[in-house]
DNA sequence: TGCCCGGGTGTTTTT
DNA sequence: CACCCGGGCA
C-alpha cells in the first residue's frame, strides 16, 4: 500500500486508526490536508462503502480538492460517491431531501446576508420600531448567535435574561423581530445560512427515525477545522456521530480564528469529555515553512494562555529572516510591498502567484491594489464583494428564485418592478400587508388578488397577472428544460438583457458582460450535469450557488498575485507572504483590545497569517492612513514585537520616531502596552473573566439530543457582556468625574455607550469599553 | 415615477 | 471616504 509510505508515523497511526473517536491535532502545515485524503482512501481500501463516509471540509474548493486526491488513490468511480463539502452545503442537501418534513418546499430559498437584513429592515418597518434603535446589522447578529446556539424564537420570548438584557440594550422587541422574521422566511419558503444548521438539528430533534436513518447512513464521520464548528455544528456531529462513534475530527486550536459567528474553541478543547475513550494524534512536524517561519510563529503564538500544548517543528532549511517595511502612508505602503514584489520576482525568477499579500479588514485592499495596478503586477482579490452579490446577478439570480420557488419574498420585491412594468412600491406595499394579514407569502396574494382582497385597480391587476403569468410559464417548464436552456430564456424575455445592453456606460457594460458570465456559469453546470447524467435543473444550479465562497472561485492557470483577508488565507499556502496594516487598533483590531479572549483571537489571527509562508514572510505598517475619511497616525502593532527578535530583520527606518504622534489618548505600543495592559485588565468592565465565568455553565455538558435549550451566554450577544458590568439604572464611580447614575445604554458591546449623569458635573455620554467605572452597590 | 442631491452612518473577520 | 436612504423636484 504505498500511499501509506509517504506518510510519517503520526500521520500514519492517525490514517490507520479507522474505529472508534479520535482527535487529530495538526499544527500549521503539518500535513492535515493528506491525513485525512489518505484517511478517507484507506477506508475506502479497507471495504467501507464510500456511500457511508461523510466527510465536512471547511469549504467546497478543499472538498472538490480532497475528492480528486482520493480518486488518484482508490479511482474516480469510488471517490464520488463520498459525502463531502461544507457543513453548509452537506446539510443544505440533505435539508432538500427532508423538507417536506419540516413543512418547506423542496426548492427552498437559501437567503443570503444581504435577503436576510433587507427582510428584516421591513420587518421592522411594518412592526412601528425605529431603524436606528432596531439596526438591521445588529438584530441579524443577534438572530444569528440565537440559531447558532439553538435557541428558538418561541424560547428567545421566553426567557427571562434575554428579555431583560434586551431591555436594558434598549430593544424590547427583539424576541418578536426575531419570531417574526423565522415566520416570514418560512411562509417565503426560504432558510437563511444559520437556519441550515438550526433546521438540521430541528430535524434531527424533532424526526428520530431521519436521524436514526443518518446516523447509520454516516458510518464513518471526517471533520476538518473543528476548532470553528459552533454548536449547531458541533451537536450535528454529535448527534451523527453517537450511534457508530466512529469520528475523527481534525483541527488546530492555535488557529481558531472565528469565534465572531459563533465557533467556540472549547469543542475541541472538550473533545475527550464527550469520547472518553478517544485516541488523540499530533502531528507536529511541519512541512510547508522554513525554520525561521516556524519558530517566529510559535515565538507569537507562546503568548497566549488557553493552547493545548504542542510543539511544531520542522526540518526545512533556516530561510530568510522575516522582513519588515515602515511607510509613510497607507498609499506607500501599497508602493513598498509592490516594489518589494518586483524585486523578488525578477531576482528569484518567480510567477506572481508565488506571491499573497495578507491584511486585516478588506478595506486595506484598495491601497495595494492601486500600487500593483501602477506597476502593472497583476493580481486577484479574492473576497470583497463577490461576484454573486452584485446588483445585475442578484437580480437576474432573483427571477430564477422566484421561478423555482414563487414564495421566495425577498426575490418578488426585487424583480416585481425590474425591468419596470408599472407596479410601483405603493402596490408593493399593499401586497406585503395582506400578505400579512393574510399569513400567506405575497406570492398567494397576487395569484388571487381579489380573493385576497388585494385593494387594487384594474390595470394594476393586468400588470400582476401579467406578471404571475411570465413566472409560471417558465415555473411549469423548470423539470423539463434543461438549467441553461431555461436561464437563457429567462434573461431574454424577461427583458434584463436588454435593459443592460443599451446601456453604453462603461458600468452598463460590465454589467452586461457580468450577466453573460453568469449565463455562461449555468452552462458550464448544465454541460457537466450532462456528462455525470445527473440532474439539470435551474433549481440544482441555485442550491449550488447559493452556498459557494469566495474561496471556490476557479483559480484557473492565470499568473496573479493573491490579495485576501487572513481569514480568507486560512488553509492556503504561498512561497511569499505579505502581512499588511500591522498596527495597532488595525491589528490587532481596536475591537479586540479589551478582553483577553480577543485579543488571543487576534494573535491567532497572526499566527495563521504567518504560517501561510513558505519560503518568506514580510510585515509592513504605516506611519498615518487614512481610515473613514480622516487620517490618522499608527503605531507598530504590538505583535511586532511579540516575535523572537532573532528572527527580525528591522529596516534603517525603524526606530525613526514621529515627533507628533505621542498621545491618541489610549494609543499604547509595545511590549510595554501589552503589559500595563494586562495589569489593568481586571478593572475592566468588560473584563474577559466576566466572560468566561459567563460561558462555563452555558456548555451543555453532553449536549444530550433533546436539549436544544440552551442558556444564553456571553457568546451569545456580545451585549450581554456590556450588560453584565453595567445596566441601566446603577450607580457607578468615574475616576475623574465621581459618582454618578446609568440613565442610559445604547449600542452592542464593546461600542456600548452610556450615558451617565454625574451630579457634579452634569450627563455625560461615555463609552464603556474605555470609562472605567466602578460599579458601586445598590444604595437603595 | 425617476433622478439628483445632501446628510447621516459606518468597518473587523464569513457561511 | 463611500454607501445608502430619504426628500425634493421635474
């Protein structure tokens, strides 16, 4: 069995070790990617049917790529078969197959981000509650971490802590925007990301016998970045994984990097909990860096306290030093890393996609971008907004919606009048409020608008027949015509071509080449459906689509240079790595600095920046940079000197100080910084030990099958945090204005404001995350 | 009904 | 700075 031969004796123990639970610990480049390919194919080998093995990468790409390894391995024919992809699309299509279970059509919409707070801005609209107050952006986010850990609308009514941290946020009403919102996407027939898991776990909870048919189905359960499972995810495995226990997660702690929607690093720190008698594996040797990558990496990530101990190592050569870059401006800095690109390339000979530049926050991008462009390097960003979010694709991917699924809301209110057919918003309106009072989707409505007792006039009637009518023909047509076939004809006769075609503006065109590349998208699904003989239908090429990232993109043979996110970056690698922007309050993000928990996420942020190198990494800053408008000076980060200075190369420039950048009011730097910092961090009020404490009993311990109940914790709501140290009405202590009484809280941690009136000095708006107060017990 | 302008608001990170 | 929204006007 030679695939065995190239692994090493960690690797090949964990490859080999087929039943029962078992936890594979793989530090940065380790290998993980090849231990669980030749895991998979070595029970496939040993006589597993690849039907039975469910497998849940962390995206698609890594999926189809894993797949391909395998079939190198044990063919084509048997690879197929396996279950693989994201937990996202695994259980999308495992939701289609079970909706009617769950009352859902089987051509449900998967609402994106953007559906998902557009349906909820009118929701709230129609409820009578201000915007301002009620943020769509926040209230989502709210949602959002009630799905991850479980909590149903009926049960978010009615628990008592939830309502009364609601109330002091200042939003009572968010148990009913949230029961609303679960009401109207199920009446349009559509889930929202988290509902794919929240829904799985409905399913699971609410059908044994599915469950029960899954859980023999999945004999053999793979999961790769377990680190950032959440709950939902996690009590999915959980509850697969309970009957046959013959799971192998994979993971690494040092690079849990997703806590913001929900993962929670103690899945794999509890891991032995749940299996006692599991077997744990580290691989520890890392083949991808040089020895100055690896031990600068460990030298950062040995700062932080919560690890499971490991220690990385490697037997590449030393490498260069780590190189570092000090700008002037962010503009600059774009030149610096450009020019330095262009050095390397033409001295080492090397292709531009050797080349990955790294930064914090998307809007970093633009800088670099300018600067390759100048230097005509060419390059990809990756991320950003993606080509399914634009305007024309979403417009015309909404007639496909609506085509597959009429009740798809979201989708009618954005193609009801587009091309304009003379239903203007008046009619809308009217059509979503006898929706409501209907409880029907707005779909029912116009399709018996008198029935309904829609108050429209005649010729509005004809234009919505009209309309129902160019819907359902093609809605009839869905099962017997080919993807292609049918989206072809959609784009024409529903005129959007058109529209885009005679506008000549240089935006009108892109907009109408976008529109070809997406007709050319279906197809290249219909061809490929065509080849495998399996379904072609629109519907199919949606569920697809739905679910891609922006790490899916094709990355065809083109010679580019990578920009992306770290988070983007997370499992890729490049010879040369460029970390931008690191500074401090960019990063570490200024949101990150007061608690610990985050800020330990954000030097794992690093860490996982770092270890995308192979051959060489270089760290760049500037001195000013424009940020929302206005410029504003930067310190270097303190992660910078958080790496083993044996490993640094500092430029000339360094050490030059900037003689007006003394005080930001809480701009520290250094090493320094991070120790007074740490000193003052119990008198913090959002102090991460509040947080902590708050999570520990919150952890279902055996995450039993029926308890999807779930106590809300800090990790929750970043606002129960906030609520914790202080709520309305206390009475609190001001270093510098004295004593004083909450009269009023606004915004999510750790932007909560207070507003505070001091008798000596009068009402004072203050944010918590920087006033230290003292709470002071109840006079009363 | 549609376009233009001004003001307000907001930035981590993503399926 | 960039986007989105609402109001005012044609």
């Amino acid at each position: 069995m030679s695939y065995l031969d190239e692994l090493n004796d960690s690797q090949r123990q964990a490859v080999q070790h087929i039943h029962g639970p078992s936890m594979v610990i793989a530090g940065a480049g380790s290998g993980k990617t090849r231990v669980l390919t030749y895991r998979i194919a070595h029970l496939i080998k040993n006589g597993v049917d690849p039907f039975s093995i469910l497998s849940l990468t962390f995206t698609n790409k890594a999926a189809k790529e894993m797949k391909e390894r395998i079939a190198t391995v044990v063919g084509y024919s048997e690879a197929r078969n396996i279950w693989m992809g994201t937990f996202h699309s695994v259980f999308a299509r495992i939701l289609r197959f079970e909706a009617d279970k769950l009352g859902y059509p089987k051509n449900f919409t998967i609402y994106d981000t953007q559906d998902s707070k557009s349906l909820l801005k009118s929701i709230i609209k129609e409820m009578g509650l201000d915007d301002k107050i009620y943020k769509p952006n926040v209230v989502f986010g709210r949602i959002s971490s009630a799905k991850n850990n479980l909590i149903s609308p009926r049960e978010y009514l009615d628990n008592k802590d939830v309502k009364i941290s609601d109330e002091a946020s200042g939003k009572p009403k968010l148990g009913e925007v949230y029961f609303a919102y679960a009401d109207r996407c199920f009446k349009a027939g559509a889930m929202d990301f988290d509902d794919l898991l929240y829904k799985t776990n409905v399913l699971f909870r609410d059908h044994p016998e599915s469950l029960h048919a899954y859980q023999h189905k999945f004999k053999y359960l793979l999961v790769d970045e377990y680190q950032d499972t959440n709950y939902a995810q996690y009590l999915i495995v959980r509850k697969l994984a309970a009957v046959n226990e013959n799971l192998c997660v994979v993971g690494d702690d040092a690079q849990s990097i997703y806590s913001f929607r929900g993962a929670n690093i103690q899945n794999i720190l509890n891991f032995k909990k749940d299996y006692p008698d599991y077997v744990l594996f580290k691989l520890e040797q890392n083949y991808r860096s040089t020895q100055t990558i690896v031990e600068a990496a460990n030298s950062v990530i040995s700062k932080n306290k919560d690890q499971i101990q490991k220690n990385v190592w490697t037997s590449n050569p030393e490498g260069e030093p780590i190189k570092l870059l000090r700008a002037n401006t962010d503009n600059e800095e774009g030149r610096m890393v450009a020019q330095s690109i262009f050095e390397s390339k033409m001295q080492e000979q090397l292709k531009e996609s050797a080349f990955a530049i790294l930064y914090r926050t998307n809007a970093q991008s633009r800088s670099m971008e300018e600067a390759l462009r100048k230097m005509n390097i060419p390059y990809k960003i990756f991320g950003g907004l993606s080509f399914y979010q634009r305007k024309e694709i979403k417009d015309l991917l909404a007639y496909f919606r609506l085509i597959c699924n009429p009740k798809d809301e979201e989708a009618l209110k954005r193609v009801i009048n587009y091309p304009a057919r003379g239903i203007g918003q008046t009619t809308i309106d009217k059509i979503i409020l006898t929706a409501r009072e209907k409880q029907k989707a707005p779909w029912e409505v116009i399709l018996e608008p008198a029935e309904n007792a829609l108050p429209i006039n005649k010729g509005t009637a004809a234009k919505l027949s009209e309309f129902v009518t160019f819907i359902q023909r093609f809605h009839h047509s869905l099962a017997i015509t080919s993807a292609y076939d049918l989206a072809f004809e959609v784009a024409q006769s529903a005129g959007i071509l058109k529209e885009l075609y005679t506008d000549k503006t240089p935006e009108g065109v892109a907009r109408y080449e976008n529109l070809q590349e997406l007709l050319n998208g279906v197809k290249d699904f219909s061809e490929q459906r065509k080849d495998l003989g399996t379904d072609d239908r629109l519907d199919d090429f949606l569920m697809d689509v739905a679910l891609l990232t922006d790490a899916d993109q094709v990355g065809d043979e083109e010679d580019f240079v990578s920009l992306m996110t770290i988070h983007a970056a997370k499992g890729l690698e490049f010879p040369y790595v460029y970390i931008v922007g690191l500074e401090e309050n960019l990063f570490p993000s200024q949101l990150s600095l007061s608690n610990r928990s985050d800020l330990e996420e954000e030097r794992r942020l690093f860490y996982v920046a770092l270890t995308r190198a192979e051959k060489q990494a270089t760290i760049s800053m500037a001195n000013t940079r424009y940020r929302w408008g206005n410029l504003t000076y930067c310190e270097p980060s303190r992660f910078i000197d958080e790496i083993d200075k044996n490993y640094v190369k500092f430029p000339p420039n360094w050490d030059r100080q900037l003689s007006d950048v003394s005080d930001l009011g809480f701009g520290n730097t250094g090493a320094g910084a991070w120790k007074s910092f740490g000193g003052k961090e119990s008198k913090e009020p959002n102090s991460y030990k509040t947080k902590e404490q708050a999570s520990v009993p919150s952890r279902t311990p055996a995450g039993i099958p029926k308890n999807l109940k779930r106590i809300p914790s800090s990790a929750d709501s970043s606002e129960y945090a906030s609520a914790d140290g202080v709520a309305l009405g206390m009475d609190v202590e001001h270093a510098r204005f004295g004593k004083g009484k909450v009269v009023k809280l606004e915004g999510a941690s750790p932007d909560t404001k207070a507003t505070i009136f001091f008798p000596g000095s009068g009402k004072k708006v203050l944010l918590l995350k920087f006033a230290k107060l003292k709470v002071l017990p109840d006079t009363a």
